[in-house]
C-alpha cells in the first residue's frame, strides 16, 4: 500500500511548492487574468448596451419610417382628391360655358329665323299688294271701258261723300 500513500517529504514539498506556486501567480498572473476577464466582461456589456441602443434605434427609425409613410399616404390621397375636385369643377365649368354657347347660338339662329320670316312675310305683302293693285287695274279698266260705268262710278262715289 505504499503505492497509495506518498511519502511526508513529497507532501511537504508539493505543498511548498504549490504555495510558492499560488503566491507567484496571484502576485503576477491573477491580476493581470482578472483585469482581462474584468475588461472582457466590460467589453461584452458595452457591446450588449450598444446592440440594445441599436435595437431601440431601430425600433424608432422604423416607428418614424410608418409615421413618413403614413403621411405620404395621406398627402397623396389629399393630391387625388383635389385634382379629381378641380377636374369636376373644370369640366362643370366646361359644360356651363358649351350650354351658354349653345343657348347663344339657339338664340342668334331664332333671330335670324325671325328677321328672315319678317322679310319673306314683307315680300309677300308687297307681292299680294302688287298682284292686288294689277287686278284692280284690270277689272277698273274693263269696268270703265264704257261712259256709262263711269258715270254710275261717280255718282256712287259722291252719295259716298255726301253721307259721311
């Protein structure tokens, strides 16, 4: 069973030596290992504070993004109101202007109707008055052929004048 136990002498010195062992090391390794795990651990914290700074940025810029979009959205559907509202009122417009235009037109063409009805209807009077004037002259002059109807003729003609 010697094999399982060491020796007094081997402990001693095994434990000196880990003793002196452990002294080096905490004086000038364990500092420095500490300060490195102390400033990784820093640097692993910066960088998770610097993602969560990143993430809420990113949350804000996509909230800002939405609220953009939101008011293009908005501005366009105002633009497609006021140009289909200006396109009614101009084709309104348009169609009041061809309706005066129209009526105007009607009226002048009534006018000219009118004056040119006026005309014939003073053609034809002077052309009923010309014929009457004609047959007059024809059935006077055959009435007066003779002395005998003139002299009724002028004798009625005075017990005309005498009575009014």
């Amino acid at each position: 069973m010697e094999f399982l136990t060491p020796g007094t002498g081997l402990l001693f010195w095994q434990i000196v030596i880990f003793v002196s062992l452990f002294l080096l090391l905490a004086k000038y390794a364990w500092k420095p290992i500490l300060s490195s795990l102390k400033e990784r651990e820093e640097s692993i914290q910066k960088a998770l504070d610097s993602a969560e700074k990143a993430k809420m940025e990113m949350a804000s810029l996509k909230s800002d993004n939405e609220k953009l979009l939101k008011e293009a959205r908005e501005e366009r559907d105002k633009i497609l109101r006021d140009a289909r509202t200006a396109s009614n009122r101009l084709q309104e417009e348009a169609q009041a202007t061809a309706k005066k235009t129209a009526d105007k037109i009607i009226e002048d063409a009534k006018a000219v109707i009118n004056t040119e009805k006026q005309a014939a209807l003073r053609d034809v009077k002077a052309q009923v008055a010309q014929f009457s004037l004609e047959i007059a002259e024809k059935l006077i002059k055959k009435n007066l052929a003779d002395d005998k109807s003139q002299k009724e003729l002028t004798e009625t003609l005075i017990k005309d004048l005498k009575l009014n």
